[in-house]
C-alpha cells in the first residue's frame, strides 16, 4: 500500500521562476507534518556558465560557480525557515540533474519530491522538461510538480478514477493527504465511449473511495463522466469547474486497460492543469489482485 510521508521533503531548484514555485508547496506540506525540507541545487557547469551566474562568476570557473549557487540557496533556506518554520537543510551538487536529483533523494531517505515542470535546460518536452520527466518516470516516491500555481493550501484535491488497474492505488495516499491538510476530495469517474458496459464496476469503485475516505474522515464527493474523449482534458476541466487546490494522478497507466500511460494522459495533465499536480509511483501487485487487495495493502 501506498502511503504520505512528508517527514521529509526534496525540494529541487535551478532558480528559475517555475522551480521556486516549488519552495511554498514543499515547505506548507514539512509544516504540516513537522518534517523537514532537503533544498538542492544541481549544478550543470556548460549551462551554469553560459547563463545563470555570468554575473556573478568567472566563466569556465565551475568552484564560483557552485560558491554563487550555495550562497543563493542559502539566502531560500533562511526565508523558508523563517516563514514555515521547518528545519531546511541545503545541498549544492555537480553533475547530471536526474541522476543528482534521485541520488540525493535516496541519501536523505526523501518521501516526496516537489519540483517545476522545467528548469536546467532551453530545450523543453513538448510539454514538460527533459529532467522533470526523467525524475517523474525513475522517482521511486511520489513527485509533487508546479507550474503555475503560488497558493499552497490545499482545501480541494481532485482524484481521477479510471478502468485501469494502477488507477486505484493512489487512493490511500490522496485520502492521507487530504485529511493532513483538512481537504476535501472530489473524486471523478471517466469512462470512454466504448466504456458504457464498465459503468457499474465504476460505481462500485467510487462508492469504495468513499468507503475509504470514511475511514480517514475525509469528506468525498463523487461524479461519474461517460463518453470521454480524452481523460487528461476531462481531469484538468473538472478539476477547473471544482476550483480544485491539487490534482492527483498516477505515473503509470495499465496502457492494455485504459489506453494511455504516462505520456499522453499523465504529461498533458501536469502540462494543463493550473493547480500543482501530485504524481504517484504504483507498487508492483499480482495481476489477479484485486481493487480490495490494493486497499488492504496485498
């Protein structure tokens, strides 16, 4: 079973506008749980050079370099501390930013990562960068990402339900989340055209996300979509009508059930979506287990 734990959190910078809207989001949800934040910056030496301290260090000197981004990271560290009152501890690293990220998040034992969508590079995805993707498809918790959004309460958080079986696993997970911030959850059923034969199975599911939410005392809300043509759009234009706070979605489809995986459904929500979008890494189950197995942690 897939369960929150912000005790600690990575928070990931190259000090682009995009990534620091990661710094209020990381730090709101270490405040919650009295946890701790882990502040880094990967230092790319060609592209560091060439554009983000030409000012402030000698072009090809990779140590002044590093010096200028600890003494910027340091100055984030001491406003996060100040206003959410967490412990902020900071770490400036050379190399490959994935490999860098998911390292550090591995020493530090980091149960979320929260990040931009784009950063360390001028060459973006199609929807969102290089190294975010990598970090979403290898991150081994969940990845929290922001793109837009400065408000980090979140009060309504949205949970997409489709056929697919990783769909589920995220439930248990969203219900911690929403009960640790006093959410409410607003759980939505999509079913594609050529789904109207799954709409009792649904049913089923979402009053067993209720049933869940019941458990955590959570207050859950559900709605049943049919003839959806595209599931990621149907998510971000619910989550709009419901002026929701926060999206949760896995980072792997069962592509064989529901038509989509992490490319075109989850991509195109966190590219979308104007709220920060909370990415889940599914465990490995049985293929016969079923959406009670999931819940019971088997």
């Amino acid at each position: 079973m897939i369960h929150l734990n912000t005790s600690k959190i990575l928070i990931t910078t190259d000090f682009s506008d995009t990534s620091r809207l990661a710094f209020s989001h990381g730090a709101f949800l270490a405040q919650l749980s009295k946890g701790e934040i882990f502040l880094l910056h990967v230092v790319v030496p060609q592209w560091e050079i060439a554009h983000l301290f030409s000012s402030g260090a000698a072009t090809g000197d990779a140590e002044k370099v590093a010096q200028a981004a600890q003494k910027t990271l340091d100055d984030f560290a001491s406003e996060l501390r100040r206003q959410y009152g967490v412990k902020v501890t900071t770490a400036v690293k050379q190399g490959n930013p994935t490999k860098e990220i998911l390292k550090y998040a591995e020493e530090t034992g980091a149960g979320m990562i929260a990040m931009g969508t784009h950063g360390y590079s001028s060459w973006e995805d199609l929807v969102i960068g290089s190294n975010a993707l990598k970090v979403l498809t290898k991150s081994p918790c969940p990845v929290l990402t922001t793109s837009r959004a400065n408000e980090s309460s979140y009060k309504t958080i949205i949970l997409p339900i489709d056929t697919s079986f990783h769909s589920r696993a995220k439930v248990v997970l969203t219900m911690e989340l929403a009960k640790q911030c006093s959410a409410k959850v607003f759980a939505v059923g999509l079913l594609a055209g050529d789904e109207s034969n799954k709409k009792g199975a649904m049913e089923v599911m979402l009053n067993q996300v209720v049933s869940e939410a019941l458990n955590h005392d959570v207050v859950c809300h559900t709605e049943l979509m049919m003839n959806v043509r595209n599931r990621a759009v149907a998510t971000v234009t619910y989550c709009n009508s419901k002026n929701g706070d926060l999206i949760s979605i896995m980072t792997d489809q069962d592509a064989e059930l529901s038509g989509f995986f992490l490319g075109p459904y989850a991509l195109q929500v966190i590219q979308h979506a104007k709220v920060p979008v909370i990415s889940i890494k599914p465990e490995e189950h049985p293929e016969d287990a079923g959406w009670e197995d999931i819940l019971a942690g088997t």
